[in-house]
C-alpha cells in the first residue's frame, strides 16, 4: 500500500556557513534526520527558500546564517510569505532578534532587566570603562566595536546601539520550544563563550527567561533567551533570538535532545493544525 502522505516541510538552512565555535550543518543534518521520522522534508539554502516554499506545507528556518548577509532576499521571503500565507516557523512577528536589536531600546525603557541600551552617544548610560557600539541590524558581532567615553562620539552612526560593557560572570542561554523551557547552557569562562556546558537552571532563572518568552509573544517556535550574570549576581538579557537560534544539541545528553526534537516536531504538527 501507498505511504500516506505526510506533512511537507522546506527546512532552511546554510550548511556551510562558518559560525565561530559552532557546527551549523553538523546540527542541522541531525535535526532533519529525526524530524523526517514524521514528516516529508527537504533542505534548501536561505537564498533559494523564496522560489521553492510553495511545493510545501510549511518552512522551517533553522541555521540560516546572519540576514544581514542576503537582507534584500530575506525582506523579500517575508513580504511574499506573508501575501501568501506561507505558514513559517518561526512566524514573522517575532519582536526580538527577527526585528533587529530596537527590542534592547524599547526593553530598556520598559525598565527591565536588560543591559542597559541607547541609540545616540549623548544618551544617559551608566559609567562604564568601555562601551560597546552594535548595528541595530548585526549578529553574530558583525560590526560591533568598543569605545571609551570620549570616542562615542565618533564610533557611534545613524543605526548603531550603544552599552556599557558589562563585566560579568557567566554567559546562560536558556532554551525553548514555543513556552516551554526544554534546557540550559552556560560559559563558565567569558572569553571562551562557545565553550558551553549543561546549566542547572533554577525557579528564579526561568522567571526571568519566561519573562521575556512571554513579552515576545510568539504563538510557536523555537527561542533562545541569552543573559550574563552580574557580578552582584543577577541577571541581565543579552539578546532575545528568535529568528534562527543555534541550538547546541550536540552538547546535551540523548534524551534531552530527543525530547527537543519531540517538541518541536509537536510544535510545527501545532502550527500546520492551526
């Protein structure tokens, strides 16, 4: 007998991106390999994604690399998945990283714990030795320089964020599928951040990273909220992924990355559902 037809997904993805500290293609050619237990899928290039996701159900956009490197192609997937009615994962009404940095300005005047962040020079920041200078529209530190006090003036341009430079513990990223928390990762060294281990996340850990799960607002998708520890021992928010989060699967145990997959293979069925 005939397979019964099954769920088409076009999973976006570059994997041969060179992420510093990070494996893109390794992550993604696990992750389909379980997904593809449950549904009809295939792999394309973020460039490719436009010309080709009206032969499937939904599109994944997983590792696909910094938008700012093909940002006219990307405005262009969104516009025509949007006339169309495309169904993406994650949806495109993500407020925080998939809009660009303004959520760190508007969080900030919003009085929540976030690094302190402006967007002109002469705006009130907390005395710091070193500031850093960051495109609204950066990732993966594309773009982001330090400055002292006196140099803001000239490093900061129209389209740049500007923070003090923290001084801080650890770097904790913690992870969700739609707004359940599946785990957490940290850097016990700041200056080997990709060098993660497991994190024993704690009840006042995850209000804090729910907290802004639930400013975002998305109905499904995968989200990473990153902070770092104060000195003082608080935390503050880094950035708010939600557009194509890595994941570091490979640095969780089996049955923490079964369970992710699970739940994001229950979260697109969700989505299609709906």
């Amino acid at each position: 007998m005939p397979r019964m037809k099954r769920p088409s997904i076009l999973y976006v993805t570059d994997l041969a991106y060179p992420a510093r500290g990070r494996r893109y293609g390794d992550e993604d050619v696990a992750l389909t390999a379980r997904l593809r237990e449950e549904f009809d899928l295939a792999l394309c290039h973020p460039l490719d994604a436009l010309s080709l996701m009206d032969g499937f159900d939904a599109v994944v956009v997983r590792n696909s690399g910094p938008v700012v490197n093909y940002l006219t192609a990307y405005e262009e997937f969104r516009a025509e998945a949007r006339r169309r009615g495309t169904r993406v994962y994650n949806p495109l009404t993500g407020r925080g990283d998939m809009a660009g940095k303004q959520y760190l300005l508007d969080l900030t005047a919003e009085g929540l714990p976030v690094i302190p962040t402006v967007d002109r020079a002469d705006a009130p920041l907390p005395d710091a030795a070193e500031y850093v200078v960051k495109p609204k529209d950066g990732a993966d530190s594309i773009g982001l320089v330090f400055a002292t006090r006196e140099e803001l003036p000239a490093a900061v341009v129209p389209g740049s964020l500007v923070q003090p430079r923290i001084d801080f513990r650890y770097e904790v990223s913690f992870y969700y599928v739609d707004r359940d928390f599946q785990y957490a990762l940290y850097a016990p060294d700041p200056d080997r951040r990709w060098e993660l281990r497991p994190y024993p996340a704690t009840a006042e850990d995850l209000a804090f990273a729910d907290r802004f799960v639930d400013w975002n607002g998305l109905p499904y998708g995968i989200q990473r909220v990153d902070a770092c520890r104060t000195p003082e021992g608080g935390l503050l928010l880094v950035e708010l992924e939600d557009l194509n989060p890595y994941l570091s699967l490979d640095l969780v145990d089996p049955a923490t990355r079964e369970r992710f997959a699970a739940a994001m293979a229950a979260s697109i069925r969700r989505m299609l559902a709906g």
